[in-house]
C-alpha cells in the first residue's frame, strides 16, 4: 500500500471531455476555487492543499481506474467527483474497499447510502418533489417525459410519474434518446412531443444533447407559443450553449443559481469570474462542488489531519454558510440540507427564481411515495397559462 | 383468482412497516437499523430475542443462531402473526444453518457482511413473498371450505331425488325454495335434510 500522503492533497474526478464535459468542468473548477480560498485560509497545519486530477472522459470504467489510481498508487483518499450516476456507481466499490470518502457534488436519483459517500446535490425529495408540485400549479395536467436513456432519467421519471397520477396528471408520452443522440434522434423526439400536445415537458436529457433538443424544440414551435420544459439539471452551462431565444420560459430547478442576489452569492460569483477560465460557466454543481471541497478543507483544517476518519468526523460539525444559504450533511444519510428553487430562464439567458423553500430541506434519500401537499401549500395557486 | 400483489402495494406501504430486529448488538445490528430507519421503517432492536412480542410487527430481521436462542426465535415466529415477513440475517451457509433458515419459513435472507445496499431489496422481495403466501393460504382454506360445503348440497340432493324420484334440477329447486322461504343459506337447509334423515 501507498504512504498516506505527507501533505493534504484531494483527487478531483471531473471529466474534461466527452458529454459531460461542459458540466464537469465547471464542477472542477468549484472545487479547486475553494482548495485556492482555503489555501488562503491558511491551509492545513500550515501545508497547502493540494490536487490531483484526472479526466476520466465520461467513461465508467474509467472512473473506476482513476479512483484506483488515486488511492492504491497516490495514496488519496479524499475524492471529490463524478456527474452521471453509473460513473458513481462504478467508482463506489473501490472507494468503499479502501475506506475513503467521495463527495459527490451532483443531482440524482436517491435510494443509495455508503458510508464512505457525501451526497451533496439534491435527492428527489429536495428537487422533484417540488417541481411537480410547482409545475402541476402553474401549468396544465398533461406531461412529457424526454430523457438521456441511462439511470438518473429513468429513476426521476418514476418518482415523476407517480407525482403526477396523485393529482389527477397524466404522462401522455415518455422519450428516451441515446446519451450522444443524432440530430434525426432529436429532432424525431421533438416531432413526438408536438403531437402529444403536452402542456409541459419535463427532460432529464444531459449533457451536449440539452442545448440540441432545447434548439430543436425552439425551431419547431418557431410560430406558436412553445411550452415549457421543465429539468432538474439544465444550467447555466447548457443554457449558454443553446443560446437565450432556445432557452426563454423553460424552467429548472436547483439549489443554487448565479442570479440570485445574496452577499455570498454575489461575492462567490465574483470570485468564480476572478478563476475560471472563460468557457467555464457558473452554475448548481460548480457550487455544489466548491461547497463539498470547502467543506472538505474546513474539515481538514479542524482536525488538523487528512485521514478520512478524522476528516469525515469533523464534516459532521460543519455547517457552511454557502452562495446557496447555509448548508449542512445529515448524519443519518450523509446527504446534504439544502434550499430548493425554482426558476425560469428569461429572455437574456437570466435564472429568475420564482419560487424558494422557506427552509434548507431535509434530504431524505428513501422516499418511495412523494407527498405533493407538502409543496403545494407553500406555491399558492397562480392562474394556468 | 387472487389478484397477485401489486407493486405499489409492497412500495406505498415500505414506511407504513413495524420492524423487529433480533440480532445482538454491534456494527451488522447497527447498519442494519439505520439503514432501516433511512428507508422508513419505525424498527425495535431486541437482544436477546424476547419472549413475546407485545406490540404488533410486520417483518422481523432476525440472526441465525446455533444455541437456544434459535428455539426462543422460533416460538416467537410461531406464536407472532402468520403474515409476518421473517428475514434471516446469516454468517455461515452451513446445513444446520440452512435447515434453520427453512424451519423458520424465512422469505429473505442477508448474507454477511452486510452492506446497506442490501436491505432494500431483500426486504422488498421478501414483503412480497410473505404477502403472496398468506394470500394464497387464505384463498386455499376457502377452497377447501367451499369443496366441503359442496359435497354436503349434493349428498342432501341426492338423498331428495331418491326419496321423491326427483330428477337433479328437481332436487336444486327445492332447495333454492325452502332457503328462499327460510331465509337460510342452501348449504344450512342441505345440512338439515341430512341430519333428519340419516343415512343408509
């Protein structure tokens, strides 16, 4: 076995190409914000923090490999990383057996615990549930799912679709295209959703494939009022890769968005302007990732040690006051409190927040039957469009 | 036909369920539990296994042991609810082992280590298991009460079309008659034909 590294160093699992690219990128470059804003904190007993990176290219397998690399050959336990979930589901066997720590800074699908896991997006219960709620208010009853064919749409679709039938909805149609869809794929799938006359979309489509099917939709609804399509994980990123008319009205929610006007929002937007490089965007998961890594630091710094069971006792006692609002893991999951928001892109590109959870929200992985009233109450009723 | 158990109906009802687990203290009753508590369930940890079980539970998670606790256990299965799920926590897949797992009419097993990724599905599959069998066990016992109750209609038919040479719809209408103006069940009107006529 590889030494334990004499100065705190974290691996950072971001792919840097393939679909994923854009996202994870903006996921790599929150994290190593927040090493840089903690190495000016001081570091830990007095080394910096430093990275290792490596881009695994949106492939599984070689995830697994770089975890590997990471902890048997480098001796670092402390991962940040992975956007798709079979890339978490394949990079867990290893990080379980060496007894390290991944945070995972992404949106996804519940019903997983390790204990060598910080979960630090979202779970159904803080993004779906209160999506379906909104867009059941705000919108009419019939839906179309449109998804990436791969775990995370299909598991979100169910929890959806259930959310739905509970109040009186109906799913008049469900899409799946390929992670890395043709333009016929996408152009067929949004002649599909035409004729299902739906009054909303919800896509758990990601990656490169986001801002092709917004640009599609946009071009076949170029004389008539389009509806909106609803996702759990288009951001900033995908937005300005589709450009402002395709993404106008669309709605999105998340914990995090670079619009809203709080001190340390403004001052973590500043600061992301003053170190990434400028095809980087802000958006949710770039935060998530900084929040976890910083996270990760203070933790570090408290313990004054980077061995994972000094360093995963210590995150336990943070409460972080992040861009987001405060912040902190529930020990009986390892999942994060987090505010939920729901906001429409306007007409410059813009996230206007439309609606906020008063609270962070308890994160609670294993719901199997969402209740809606817990949302709806909060929404008021708005006219339907 | 009985209707087999519908998913929704194992999955709607997941945090509905009172779980008891009857293992010892330590690391396995303690993922074991919490993870049981992430999924829902309101769970009682008991060690060692209690003589009765005061409180209603729907699924037990219970160890295997080679000692008198598995008598303890089984009595208290035996004596429990019939339609509790039992799961069985095992460490060894030796036969004396396995023939405790199958005495104690288990609808799931975890074996260990246990890892949390294990529960949920087990716990799924075994709800529905045990729901499956007390379904059918129900709907057998009426069976065989139906069969029986049968039987009784077309002995007491058959003694009326000897006694009056009646033919078998003869017979029927009769008795259709006397339970209409009785307002009796064919069956109790059946039943005292032939108890006041004993048989040859």
């Amino acid at each position: 076995m590889p030494h334990h590294p004499d100065r705190p160093t974290l691996g950072l699992l971001f792919s840097a190409t393939g679909v994923t690219a854009d996202i994870e990128r903006s996921q790599r470059y929150g994290a190593l914000l927040a090493i840089e804003q903690a190495n000016r904190e001081g570091g830990v007993n007095g080394y910096a923090i430093e990275s290792v990176s490596h881009d695994p290219g949106g492939d599984p397998d070689r995830y697994r490999l770089c975890a590997e690399d990471f902890i048997r050959n480098q001796g670092v336990k402390l991962l940040v990383g992975c956007y798709m979930s079979h890339t978490r589901k394949a990079v867990m066997p290893v990080i379980e057996r060496a007894d390290a720590l991944l945070c995972y800074p992404t949106p996804y699908e519940g019903f997983e615990y390790s204990p060598n896991i910080f979960y630090g997006g979202p779970a159904p219960n803080q993004n779906s549930a209160p999506l379906a709620a909104y867009l059941i208010n705000h919108y009419g009853e019939r839906v179309v799912f449109i998804g990436s064919d791969y775990i995370y749409p299909r598991e979100s679709n169910h929890v959806m679709r259930h959310l739905y039938r509970q109040h009186g909805g109906s799913v008049v149609e469900e899409i799946y295209i390929p992670l890395y869809p043709s333009d016929d794929e996408v152009n067929h799938a949004v002649e599909r959703i035409i004729k299902a006359q739906a009054d909303v979309v919800f896509s758990t489509v990601v990656g490169t494939g986001t801002a092709e099917l917004y640009r599609a939709f946009a071009r076949h609804y170029s004389t008539s009022a389009r509806p909106p399509i609803a996702s759990l994980t288009t951001s900033e990123a995908e937005v300005k890769e589709m450009g402002n008319d395709a993404a106008e009205g669309h709605v999105v929610v998340a914990p995090y968005f670079s619009s809203i006007d709080t001190p340390a929002s403004r001052a973590f937007v500043d600061a992301c302007h003053d170190f990434f490089p400028d095809d980087v965007t802000i958006t949710a998961w770039a935060e998530a990732a900084y929040c976890q890594t910083l996270m990760l630091a203070r933790a570090m710094r408290a313990a004054g040690s980077w061995y994972v069971e000094d360093v995963r006792r210590q995150l336990y006692q943070l409460e972080l006051d992040a861009p987001q609002g405060p912040i902190r893991i529930e020990r009986q999951n390892n999942h994060t409190h987090l505010t939920s928001r729901i906001a429409e892109i306007d007409a410059r590109g813009a996230f206007q927040v439309k609606w906020q959870s008063p609270q962070p929200i308890r994160p609670d992985p294993y719901v199997v039957v969402h209740n809606l009233d817990d949302w709806s109450a909060s929404m008021g009723r708005e006219e339907r469009r | 036909m009985t209707t087999p158990t519908s998913a929704a109906a194992i999955l709607n009802t997941l945090r509905d369920l009172r779980v008891l687990v009857i293992n010892p203290p330590g690391d396995i009753s303690d993922a074991l539990v919490l993870q049981l508590i992430r999924i829902g369930c309101s769970v009682r940890h008991f060690w060692p296994p209690p003589e009765k079980c005061e409180v209603a539970v729907d699924v037990i998670f219970t160890g295997i042991f080679q000692s008198r606790h598995h008598e303890e256990i089984s009595g208290l299965v035996t004596a429990g609810d019939p339609r509790t799920t039992v799961v069985a926590l095992v460490e060894y897949e030796s036969p004396a082992v396995l023939s405790q797992i199958l005495e104690l009419g288990c609808h799931g097993v975890i074996t260990q280590p246990l890892d949390s990724h294990k529960v949920l599905p087990v716990l799924v599959s075994a709800r529905r298991n045990s729901e499956e069998t007390a379904k059918l066990k129900q709907k057998n016992a009426q069976l065989q009460d139906r069969i029986g109750n049968q039987t009784d209609i077309n002995r007491a038919k058959v003694r009326l079309m000897k006694q009056h040479n009646w033919e078998e719809e003869q017979a029927h209408t009769f008795l259709s008659r006397e339970a209409m103006k009785k307002r009796k069940s064919i069956l109790e009107i059946a039943r005292e034909i032939l108890q006041q006529q004993p048989g040859r």
